[in-house]
C-alpha cells in the first residue's frame, strides 16, 4: 500500500494521559499535514511540515499540541494532557511537492481519538 | 475572511436520479477548488481539482465545473456506492486547504 499511513486507527485515553499519533507519508513525498476533524464539522488545518522542519503551525492548537517530522521516521502528532474536547479524527496528508505549487494533498484514514 | 459553503447539507436520490452538489466559495484570487470525497469512517479521497471558470473534469460518473462564484458537482445516474460525503475545498495560505462541511450524499437502490 503506497498510501498515506496512519497509526493507530483508533486510540482511547483517559483525561490527562497524553495521545501520540504516527504519519507515514507516501513513499517519495516529503511534505506532511495535519487535520483535524471534530464531530460534524469540516476539516481543519493543523500544522504544515517539512523534514525536520514546521513550515506553518497557524492552526494548531498553543498548548498541549506538538507535531514533528523527523529526519527518519515518521511523522508524530502528540497531544499532551488530553481533555474531552480534544476526541475527534486526526488526519495526516503528504504532498510531493508544496501545496501552492499545485501539488495534490493526499490524505491517511485517520485516527480517532476518543478522550474518557 | 474567506468562506466555503456547501449546499445541501444533505441529499437522497433514488439510484439513476441525476443531481448537482453546490460549493460556493469567496476567496479573493482563487489559487485552485478542490473536491474530495469521504467514505464514514475513511479519509478524505481526492477526486478534483480546479483552477479557472469554466474548467470541467470528469470521473466516471462524477463531473465538477467552476464558475468565478462557485463549484458544482454533478453526479449522473447515480450508485448506491456514490453513497460518501462530498468535501471541496479552496487554498488557505500557501500551505493548507479550507474546508466546506460537505454534502452527505445517500443513493437509495
């Protein structure tokens, strides 16, 4: 499968406990998103990175929230302290090149996180 | 501030039963209209993308067009399986997409 991988699919965690969730890009793009999905509401931009680097955070959350794209591996969204408020689906995305270069943005199947 | 919207909310045909899904969008200098398709419980299928007025692209049974206003979706003699929500989308800075909240499309056998 040469998609865009995402683990784990599901994830419960009890408030305060902290939710790490893993991104595989796919295979030759080096361009990683994070999206949020809450329940019935759109998509919504989280953070943009790079290889080690995070291009655009504008849309994540101050506290708590922290992603990284390591050199090798992949990439991690961690959530830190988590709420009730913080249960949704969590997609990851990669792109070939950048987005406003007119690259398409593919997406994972998501993690569901559900806060107890 | 830029806005998708997306109409209806939802919609239920009758399989054959040809029908348009909306996407109006205010973005000063569009940069591209994306539509993607999603399955419960799956992630977002990219399905389109659109760059000026009057551009088509079709896929199947699926045909997206784009106006300087808005984006339709046309779904002709539809199929239980086009059961999915329907999302566009439109660049939100250089970096990501802003979403509408989609079109939960239900076709009955």
């Amino acid at each position: 499968n040469a998609g865009v991988m995402q683990n784990p699919r599901h994830l419960v965690r009890r408030r305060g406990q902290e939710a790490r969730l893993r991104c595989s890009p796919m295979k030759g793009h080096s361009h990683v998103y994070w999206y949020r999905q809450l329940p019935e509401e759109g998509l919504k931009f989280m953070v943009y990175l790079q290889k080690e680097n995070i291009i655009d955070e504008s849309g994540m959350p101050k506290e708590r929230f922290s992603a990284e794209f390591p050199k090798e591996g992949p990439s991690i969204l961690r959530i830190q302290q988590v709420v009730r408020g913080d249960s949704a689906a969590y997609f990851c995305a990669s792109s070939l090149g950048q987005r406003h270069s007119g690259n398409t943005i593919y997406f994972g199947e998501g993690s569901w996180l559900t806060v107890v | 501030e830029d806005q998708v919207t997306q109409s209806p909310e939802a919609l239920r045909l009758q399989e054959g039963e040809s029908s348009s899904l909306n996407c109006s969008y205010t973005v000063s200098g569009l940069r591209g209209l994306f539509w993607y398709r999603q399955d419960p419980g799956k992630g977002p299928e990219f399905l389109f993308t659109l760059y000026s007025a009057g551009e088509e692209k079709e896929k199947e049974r699926l045909k997206a067009t784009l106006t300087k206003k808005e984006s339709f979706l046309h779904i002709t003699a539809p199929k239980p399986e086009d059961s999915a929500t329907y999302l566009c989308a439109v660049p939100a800075g250089a970096n990501n997409l802003f979403f509408g909240t989609g079109t939960r499309l239900t076709v009955i056998p």
